[in-house]
C-alpha cells in the first residue's frame, strides 16, 4: 500500500505494526509520531473494521505508554484530523504545559529548537527491540 | 462520577454509552460530539485498560457512522486533547471543506451560526431509539 507523499516527506519511518506504520515528524520541541493504517482507501476511523479499530487501539496505547516512559509529557494529544492529507493518520504527540503552543492544538505552529536526528535511531531501536 | 464543570457548561448530555457519556457542543456550524469515559481519574487515552480502550473505540465508531449518516460530512475528526480541561474526553467532529477553520484544527475558533437547540432532542432521540 502507498503512503501519501506529503506524510512521507514530512516524517521518518520508524517501525511496522500488525496494522499501521509508525513515523516520526521531525519536531525539535515535541515527540510526534503518525500511526498510518496500512489498508488501502482508508479516511476516516470508522472506514476500518471494528478488529482494525481495536488494532488500532493497541498501537496507540503501545506508543502512548513508550512516550511517557521515555519524554514524560504533561498530557498526550490522540488525534486523527486529516484535513491536509485524506489518508487516514493519527498522531501520537507528547504536550508539556511550557511548549510552544500550550494549551491550545499544536498543528501549524512552528518549533523552537532543531530537530535531532539521534532521534530516529532510538525510536527504531526502541521499537525494534520491544 | 464526576464531569469537569467546564465539560458539563460547555455541552448538552445526549445519551450514556456502556463506558462513555455522550454530550454535543452547541456549535452552529459543525456538529461536535464528546465522548467523556465514566471512569474515575483518567487523562490520558492509555490510562484506560484495553478493554476499556475498546469499548472506546466502539463507541466512536457509532457515533462516527451516525454523523456520517445524518450530516454528510467531507471529514471526521477524532481527538483526544485536555490541554484545556485534564480529564479525559474525546472529540468528535464533522468537518467540511468549506467550514470556518479547515483545513487547520477548529479548536479555538468560533462558530459563524447560532446553534439549534432541536439538534439536542434530535440525536437525544436517535441514541435512544438505537
């Protein structure tokens, strides 16, 4: 299955789940990760069955739980928006009350420091070795 | 249990799920459900047990497919956030092309048209009689 090009672009491969790929937008302030359902002609969350949502479910709740081992957020943001890209995505983003855009949504704000590519390394890692 | 006043202020009960509350936001321009799950102490998404997150995931499915069924939207957002309001609730919004804040998230932004108070009864109803 082919992923939007504007998700690919924007974001580091990271690992495959049973479902969804998981990625990593290059983000300097805040860990964001997309969670993209590998199922052709998805958009919505209810475009996918009820054992794909629970799937679903459990990726996030594996990736949430990953975040606040190793970033301890302040809060997680579990959003599926998709208005800018229609294939369905959900981001898996770790909030600190004192980050760039507290308390409102982070989408479209810029951020503050570089990102690090070490990064994608550790989450691969990571990931790879759970 | 407890809803957050602010939860409580800010939408209309329409019908008690197995886990979750379901209350509309009196918005004029798109219709926006929360799912409030009934369980004490929740934040975050993962802070619900998998069988909970499940049961979640049903419950946005359905109210996923009745927005859909009744109000024709061009895109579904499903979001959990609490940068506002800790306590775990999640969004769920019909959204269009030509509403007042696509393609960018709508928090934040106000509605152009007065909200309907027979949109209250009308899915107070439908829940209902489901």
């Amino acid at each position: 299955m082919e992923i939007h090009s504007k998700l690919l672009n924007d974001s580091h491969f990271i690992y495959d789940f049973p479902l969804s790929q998981l990625r990593l937008i290059p983000d300097g302030d805040n860990t964001w990760f997309l969670l993209i359902p590998m199922r052709e002609g998805k958009k919505d969350w209810s475009d996918l069955s009820q054992d794909e949502q629970h799937q679903l479910t459990d990726e996030i709740d594996l990736v949430c739980k990953e975040i606040q081992k190793h970033k301890d957020p302040d809060k997680l943001n579990v959003a599926s928006l998709g208005n800018m890209v229609p294939q369905l995505h959900i981001h898996v983003i770790a909030r600190y009350k004192d980050d760039r855009a507290w308390p409102g949504p982070i989408w479209g704000s810029v951020a503050n420091n570089e990102f690090d590519n070490k990064e994608v390394l550790f989450w691969q890692d990571l990931f790879k070795s759970r």
